[in-house]
C-alpha cells in the first residue's frame, strides 16, 4: 500500500500499467548458399507432419491436467468447501515480516496469516471488532483497555492470550526500520489478565483504531513461539484463515486451511496459491484457461472485453487508489504558486481517464480519496480551464513560459501516456516539457531526493483514516517531506497534528475540510483521478471482495464447480 | 592432444573469463543509479535507517572493497546473501536453474527435429516447390518476435485445444515434459530457420562430393545415403551454428520466461536488476557466462566427435 512502486516485467504487446523491459531478441545470421548445380537424390518419404502433430499429441498427453483441485457442495446448499484458488499475481512477495515490509505482494499473503485487534469495515472507512471484542477509553481519552475474543488459536493450536498481543504490539512499535512510526502515539502495553490488554497514550490520539487495524499491529505468538524472529518469519504462525505451506521465491507461495480458524466453518477453500506471472496477458490466458481463478491487475484496456467474455468476472472495487502530478518546490519555477495552478488548471483529467483508465475512474478534486473518512466532495480543486490557467501564468513569475523536465519511471506505459498528454496541453502555456525516463528504482531514487521537477505518483490508504495520509502528503518535517515535494504551508501543517488529537467528529471533519481545500488552493501537486481496483476472476469464484484499502478476506472465499 | 587434456586446458581457461565477468559485472551494475536498501525501506525510510542497512550489507564501503568481499566469498562456495529476500543467494539460483536448463535443451532437442527433416526435404530437390516452401516458411518463426510467437501458441493449444497448460513450469518430469512443451517450441521455432538454411547448405555441398557419387553408382538406397554419407557430414556447420545460438538464447530467454511465467534465471536476473539486488545479479551473470562458456567446449566436443579429421588441438 502507500505510493511504492514495484518492479516487475511488462511486456510490450498489450502491456498497459505495469514496470517493464523493452525485449530483448537474440538472432543467428543466414548460412551462406550451396553451391550452384549440387544435385540432390530423393529421400524417401516421410510423413513429418504426422510426426510432428503425433509427438505434439504425446506431449500434450504427459502430465496431469492444470485445474485448481475440486470443491465439493455448491451454491444450492451454501458455500461449497475446499478447493485450491489460484491467484495469479504481478511480482513476487519480498518477507512475510508484517513489521517491517512495504510491498503489496507481501502484505495480502501475511494478512491471510497474521490477524490484527481490529480489522477494516467493507467500506473502508471504520473499523470492526477482529481479535479483540471491543474496548474502554479512560476518561482522560488516553487509555484504552480492549478484551481479546475467546476461543481464538494461533495455527499452531495454542491460544491467543494477552500476553501474544502485548509481545506483537511492542514488536511493532520497535520496527525503526519499518511501520514503527504508526504506533508512535502508544506509550506503553501491559497485558493486565489473559483476556485483557491496556494500552496507555502518550496523549488523546484520534486514529488510534484504525492504526491498531494495520497489519503490523497483527498478534503473533509471544517470542516468536520460541523461534528467533529471522526463523519466525521464514514460515509465520497467526490466527488467519490460512497457515503457511511454501514459498518458492520467484514462483509461487502456497498457504493451507488452518483448522484452527476462529470463525466456525471458515476458510472455504483448503488452499490458496500465488503464482508470480508478470506479464498481463499471461495472467489473462491463464483465467481464460482455467489455470488461475484470480487475475490480479488486469491492463485497464481489457477490462470491457473481460466483461463480456463468458466465464470470467470483471471486478472494479472501489478504492483508495489517487493518482498525482507532483512539483518539486525546491526546483524553479515550481516554488511559485501560480506557475503550480497554472499547470493544475491545464491539464484536462477526464481526458486523462478515458486515455490511461479506458473509462474506468474519474477525476480526482481533492488529495484524499472519496472512500477515505472526513474526504470533502465539495472542494473543488482545480479542474480543467485553459482561460483560467493561462491568466494563472501571466501573474506568475514566468508569464511567458519555461522549459521544465517531467520524470517518469520507464515500463510504465500509463506513465508514459500521462506525461505525452500532459506534455501537450501545457504547450498553450508556452511551458516546454521534455519527458525523462528512467528505471522505477533510479526514478523513485531521485524523486526522493527531490532531483526532479515533475513526476507521477500515487496514494492508497493503509488504515482507514486520513492521519497517516495528511501528514505523508502536506508535513515538510515528516519523513516523506509533504509527498517529496517540499510542500510547506504553516496553517496545513498545524491543522493536520491538530486533527490528530481532536477527538470530536465535527470538529475533525472541519479540519480535514480546511486541509483539503487549502492544499488544493495551493496546488501542491496537481490531483489527477482515482481508479478503482480491477481484479478479473473466473465466475465459479465467490465471495471475492476487496475493501478499498486493498485487503482481501480470503477466509469468505468459495469456488463452485 | 588427448581428448582429457583438451578438456581440462578448456575448462581452465573457464576461469579468467569468469573472473573477468565478475569484474565487469560488479561494477556496472554498482554504476547504476540505484538503491536496494531505498527498495525495501520504502518511503518511509530515514537517512539513519538506509546508512544502517547499508552497514549491514556493507554497501558503505569502498567498491573495490567490496568486490574483493565478493571474490573471497566466491572463492569460499558462498554467492553471499540476496538483498532483497534475504536468503542466500545461491539457492535462488539453484531453484532459477532448472526451468532455463529446461528450455534451452527441450528447446534446442525441438530444433533439432524440426531442422533435420526440413533440411533434408528441402535439399532433397533443390530450387524445387518444397525446397522454397522449406526455407521461407520457417522464416515465419525467425521473423516474429518470440513473446507474439508465444502468445498465439498458447492461444492456439492451451484456450482453444487445451493440449497443454496455458503457462507454468509444471510439476515433476512428466508435468515438466507437458508444461515446457510451448516455451521450448517457442524457442525451436526461433532457432530452426537458421538451422535448417545451414544444413540444406552444407547438404547440397555434401551431396556434390565424388563419394556420395561413388556411394550412389554402387546403388546404395537414397536413404541410407542421405543418412550414413550425407547427414553425418552435412550436420557437422550445422552444430556449430546451433551452437552459437544455444548460447545467445542462454541470456535472451528472459521473453520467453515472462510470456510462460517460468521462474528462470532470465526472470530472476530481470527482477533482480530492478530491485538492485547486487549479489543476485552478480551470481546469475556469473552462471550464465559459465554456462556459455561450457555450451562453446561441448560444441567443439562434439564437432572433433562428428569430425575425425578435428584434432582436439585448438
């Protein structure tokens, strides 16, 4: 989740949104010519073709078939059990250390293993009571005393206790190199009884739920179940649906039913694999031939034809996904405010939509998007009006133009898209682009380190609640320097730690409603759209459904026959 | 020179040209803007955070330090650890290793009985109807890119006749013979075309020479000719040039890879570039450059082999 970008192979024909390598082809040169006059006998004839057609037969004969294993029951009679889903996924997972990792690939596997107190509602926007049942706030709002739910066993057959819990949120907090900084409100965790857990605030925090539902925050066995924490992760234990089988890095990761699962009658399927195909036709052929159930990611320019192709479902869940031309205020003329709204009110997003999203998203009016909390559908934000942006420009300190260098990561080909659009319409303005790209690693390198002047980026929200986003996108103090831009507005700056400890939902919501309207005021980046999740699925998947902050419940998941 | 000899004079010169690879290797990809530690810290990693991961995998200090870690490692059997899993990086590489095996020698038995026949239809009647029909059809397949050529095969056999499965490495031999059956046609019908033009060619050379004449006047059957007198020394140009491509297509399997989601060196080494895993993208160049240097010693094994008059002297 977040912004990160992961490397993975896109191939040219068909490749819409992934990184990717141009091809590369290896050719032999052509024998000299025989000799003029060489006779020849005639060999006796044989039937090559039939040869050919024959030992393709054979071949085809070998091995078993590709399904994905049976499910028995089916939808007359409720959800029918067992089965092996297949998801096939973009790239490879990188650790299943819940406290430290940042890519998507890791994180839903481990949060089909690793559960946490509360999880996200199907909205997105609140949380619901997961291993803990519900809880007491102190009156002085900063401790909070949660009651664990009974009966639940780690996949291992012990039971979840108090003291587990404590062991996985100190765990978290001390993740420096990792998600530590979410925890940074809680002082301390004491496990008072089995059943019981306090944790003790170092002052009122408002987002304090939504950051416990974080996947680093998931309840692990008290030191490591005996194990060091390099062994632990190797092969995780948790209370999820699913319990560890294999990873086969680069290939494949398979989890199996934990028969230990705390909701009675879950998980559906006996298991669930990932497999790692990188390219997007690949994992569209593999759905079309039954050889996957899930296609993660499918090119946005497929989507209506996976619509209409009998045998498969085309999902759009709504998300969380936003998508940003970022300025670089360090670099000129970015610092100067009309030149950034100038820009803003260029760039035609609904254009934008239909070219990269073949429809399928719309565009974005504010920095938070509509499926997170306190997101405010009336500010406006700077929408497309060249009149507007060109009067923007003759108040800015380069009334007549500048040449400027927009940074994309190379095998993005909406990327590319993008930046060829936005290089067009800023011409009006007499704003002269030239397109740089660069790999997704060096690319990210140098937008980090603010070594650009424009780039893309993009937002989807870890927890269901605007803190970690408004203070990622709008603080210069923040790690993130205000989404590498080195945005600075005092008054945004104090109104987002404000909003961190005001409690009260109406005065919250006023907060967030100033953030937005004066961060798109400034233009700080320009907001471009959202964009739904797309996942494809054969249409025997059920229960399939992806909250828009990107997790999946794999345990509500069934396949008939 | 005897066969042993030559061999192990063979194998030895191995090693300057794989010391040479590391070298080059090392310090390009550290050339490279980059880095690995940013790649797994994510965004939200401090400077304290990066420098301590640096620490650790010893990226903060100098370069040639560094490859001489790297080389005392290697001399030691240890490719060192993978920065991105974590895990060490030779059992990456021995789990990438198979699947390639697999593609370049299915591939290449497949060009081989595709290239054979052909050659031998074709040379059969010189400037004739099949000969034509032999050397431009195949050209098909050298003239359209590798992953189109994937994509209609599986389209063709997988979606629409379900002979075989649609991508994947399968699983033990005979799920291995099925599942790579479409990669390694792929990769044969590739190869093919310039085979089967080097072999017509050194055919209708061979078949020009005054002992398949003497063969012929002696009434030998056409095909125990073409088999005994003409094949065994047309084919001998033709291993060579099969050679030679065998090992352009130990690096440029990496399409072939990705159309079929094949977990092979080609991806691995890909992957590993982009996530700046040094000690991986060290460890793959290195198997390649061993493999193709291994692929040239058996191409001139089997060329003395097939040819009494080639010494093993070279």
């Amino acid at each position: 989740m977040t912004y990160r970008t992961t490397a993975a192979l896109a191939l040219p024909a068909g490749a819409a949104s992934r990184p990717g390598t141009p091809p590369v082809l290896a050719r032999g040169s052509y024998p000299p010519e025989p000799p003029a006059g060489a006779q020849a006998p005639r060999p006796r004839r044989a039937a090559w073709a039939l040869v050919a057609a024959g030992a393709m037969t054979l071949v085809a004969a070998c091995g078993g078939s590709g399904s994905a294993g049976s499910a028995s029951g089916g939808t007359a009679g409720g959800p029918a059990h067992g089965g092996n889903l297949v998801v096939a996924r973009t790239a490879d997972s990188q650790s299943m250390n819940n406290t430290t990792v940042f890519d998507n690939e890791s994180i839903w596997i481990f949060e089909q293993i690793m559960q946490p107190l509360y999880t996200v509602t199907p909205n997105g926007k609140g949380v619901e009571p997961w291993l803990a049942t519900g809880y007491t706030v102190s009156p002085d709002k900063k401790t909070y005393t949660f009651t664990l739910r009974k009966g639940v066993k780690f996949s291992n057959g012990k039971p979840m206790t108090s003291a587990d819990v404590k062991f996985s949120i100190d765990q978290a907090r001390a993740a420096a190199k990792g998600w530590g900084y979410i925890d940074t409100a809680i002082k301390s965790v004491s496990a008072p009884s089995p059943g019981t857990v306090v944790v003790s605030l170092k002052y009122p925090w408002a987002p304090l739920l939504a950051d416990l539902s974080l996947f680093s925050n998931a309840i692990i066995p008290a030191n490591y179940g005996g194990q060091t924490e390099t062994a632990f992760y190797q092969h995780p234990v948790g209370t999820g649906p699913f319990k560890w089988d294999y990873w086969h890095k680069g290939s494949a990761l398979k989890l199996v039913r934990n028969p230990y699962f705390w909701q009675k009658g879950k998980p559906y399927l006996n298991s669930v694999t990932w497999t790692d195909v990188p390219s997007d036709n690949t994992r569209e052929l593999q759905l079309k031939g039954g050889q996957a159930q899930v296609d993660e990611f499918p090119a946005w320019s497929t989507v209506s034809s996976l619509k209409a192709t009998s045998g498969v479902t085309m999902h759009l869940f709504n998300s969380t996904r936003t998508d940003y031309l970022a300025f670089n205020e360090t670099a000129k003329p970015f610092q100067d405010v009309h030149v950034r709204r100038a820009i803003s009110l260029a760039i035609n997003r609904a254009a934008l939509v239909k070219a990269v999203l073949f429809g399928n998203g719309r565009p974005a009016n504010s920095f938070f998007p509509p499926q997170v909390p306190y997101y405010q559908p009336a500010t406006k934000g700077l929408q497309y009006n060249l009149a507007e942006a060109k009067a923007e420009m003759a108040r800015s300190s380069v009334p007549h133009g500048f040449t400027t260098t927009f940074l994309v990561s190379s095998g993005f080909s909406d990327y590319l898209t993008i930046a060829t659009i936005v290089q067009n319409e800023l011409k009006p303005l007499g704003i002269n682009v030239k397109i740089q790209q660069l790999d997704p690693n060096t690319a990210n390198l140098n937008q980090q380190n603010l070594k650009y002047d424009m780039t893309l980026t993009y937002w989807t929200m870890d927890i269901p609640d605007p803190d970690e986003l408004a203070t990622f996108g709008v603080d210069p103090n923040s790690g993130a320097r205000s989404f590498f831009t080195a945005y600075n507005n005092p008054t945004v700056v104090k109104d987002t730690h404000l909003a961190e400890q005001t409690l009260a939902t109406s005065a919250r919501q006023a907060l967030y409603n100033t953030i937005q309207a004066d961060s798109a005021a400034d233009a700080f980046m320009a907001f471009l759209y959202y964009s739904p999740y797309a996942y494809a699925t054969t249409s025997n998947v059920h229960g399939f459904y992806v909250t828009p902050l990107g997790n999946y419940h794999l345990e509500n998941v069934w396949m008939s026959k | 020179m005897g066969r042993m000899t030559f061999v192990l004079r063979r194998l030895l010169q191995l090693v300057p040209v794989a010391i040479g690879v590391t070298i080059v290797v090392f310090f390009m990809i550290h050339l490279i803007p980059g880095d690995p530690a940013r790649t797994i810290l994510g965004i939200h990693a401090t400077p304290r955070t990066v420098a301590l991961l640096h620490a650790e995998w010893g990226l903060n200090r100098p370069l040639v330090d560094q490859y001489w870690l790297f080389m005392d490692r290697l001399l030691h059997g240890n490719l060192g650890v993978s920065l991105y899993y974590g895990g060490p990086a030779s059992s990456l590489l021995l789990s990438h290793l198979p699947p390639t095996l697999w593609i370049i020698t299915y591939g290449s038995v497949l060009a081989v009985l595709i290239s054979v026949p052909l050659a031998m239809i074709a040379a059969s009647r010189k400037d004739g109807a099949r000969d034509h029909l032999v050397r431009a059809v195949p050209l098909i397949g050298l003239g359209m890119p590798p992953f189109w050529l994937g994509f209609l095969l599986i389209y063709a056999f997988a979606i629409k006749l379900h002979w075989f499965p649609v991508s994947g490495y399968g699983s033990g031999f005979l799920g291995h013979v099925r599942s790579m059956f479409l990669p390694s046609l792929t990769v044969a019908l590739a190869i093919a075309p310039v085979v089967i033009r080097s072999l017509r060619a050194s055919m209708l050379n061979v078949l020009g020479a005054e002992y398949v004449t003497t063969a012929r006047s002696k009434g030998v059957p056409a095909y125990r000719l073409f088999l005994r007198h003409v094949l065994r020394n047309a084919v001998i140009p033709a291993v060579t040039v099969l050679g030679i491509n065998i090992a352009f297509l130990i690096g440029g399997t990496v399409i072939i890879e990705t159309v079929f989601a094949i977990p092979g060196l080609g991806q691995l080494m890909i992957n590993s570039i982009f996530q700046r895993d040094f000690t991986v993208v060290q460890g793959v160049s290195l198997v390649f450059a061993i493999m193709v240097i291994l692929l040239n010693l058996l191409a001139d094994i089997a060329y003395a082999l097939l040819d009494p008059r080639v010494r093993f002297s070279r």
